[in-house]
C-alpha cells in the first residue's frame, strides 16, 4: 500500500499505522539511527548495536553484560556480539572482575573514547536541528511528555502483554 492509496481508518477498527503513536515514534528513532549509522558505520566500523555499546560504556563505566542488557535494551547474544567487535576494534577492554573471575566489565579505551565524543558530536547536532523549530516552551513540553510516555511505557512492560489478551475488537451494533 503507498501514501496514495485509501488507508484504514479509526471506523474499520484495523490500526492506522501512519497515527499510531509508538509507530511514529519508531520512524523517528530509525530515521536518525539510519542517520547516524551512515555516519559511524564506514568511519569507525560499528553497526547499531555496537555503538549502544559502546555508548553504554562510555556512560556507565565498569558495565557489566547484565548492565549493558538492561541498559540498552538489548539481548545477551546481541551484547556478547557486540562487545567482541567493539574490543577487537580496540575501543574497550574486558576488565576481569576481582571478586569473581567468571564476571568482567568494560571499559572504554582512548580510542573507544574519541569514537564517542565525534558520534556524541554528530547525535547532538542531529538533536539540535530536529529541535530547531521547537520554540524553548515547546521544547520543555515535549521532554515533559516524553517523560509521561516513557512512564507509562515502564507500567505497560511491568503489567505485561498478558494484560491486554481479553481486549476484543469494538463491534458496531
């Protein structure tokens, strides 16, 4: 189906991605994640996951895999991925763990570090042209209803999609 075509409506009770907010809010976050990868990607060789990573660390110093994880939405194979490249690119080390050797951290290495302060550059340029247009109150609202859905969201996942099984289509009488 393109743009042009007749889209469902709210009337049909079948989802109109184009309105549905979280959709919306994903072209957002892929658009500029597309954005930054271009940028990333052939410069320093990371795909998405590994510069989340990567930005973990740089925030979180001494992150585990569990913190990365948590941190960054992201799977424990996906991390385990990650973490390989981004060390064998030379940006992070593993730094064993002194009470338990089983367990390691990360940490960002000097040249892991200019990686993220040039993305970290690039990601806060791409933040202030997309805000431009955004008066300064328009801009404090925002971040204040983002916080809101970003709350919400965090009640949504703790009460779990088991919550929503009995929802049955409205039907027109």
């Amino acid at each position: 189906m393109t743009r042009n075509n007749p889209k469902p409506g709210s009337d049909s009770g079948i989802l109109n991605l184009e309105t549905w907010m979280p959709y919306r809010m994903f072209r957002i976050g892929s658009a500029v994640g597309d954005l930054m990868a271009d940028y990333y990607g052939p410069e320093f060789g990371l795909k998405r996951t590994e510069w989340r990573t990567l930005a973990v660390v740089a925030n979180y110093p001494n992150s585990s895999v569990k913190d990365i994880c948590e941190i960054g939405d992201m799977d424990q194979f996906t991390v385990s991925r990650a973490i390989t490249q981004i060390v064998s690119l030379g940006y992070a080390a593993r730094k064993k763990s002194v009470s338990d050797g089983r367990q390691a951290s990360l940490i960002l290495l000097p040249l892991g570090q200019v990686v993220v302060e040039k993305v970290s550059a690039l990601a806060t340029e791409i933040e202030r042209d997309l805000a431009a247009n955004l008066t300064p109150s328009e801009r404090r609202d925002l971040e204040g209803i983002m916080q809101k859905v970003e709350d919400a969201t965090a009640i949504l996942r703790a009460r779990g999609a088991r919550s929503f099984y009995n929802l049955e289509p409205e039907t027109k009488a």
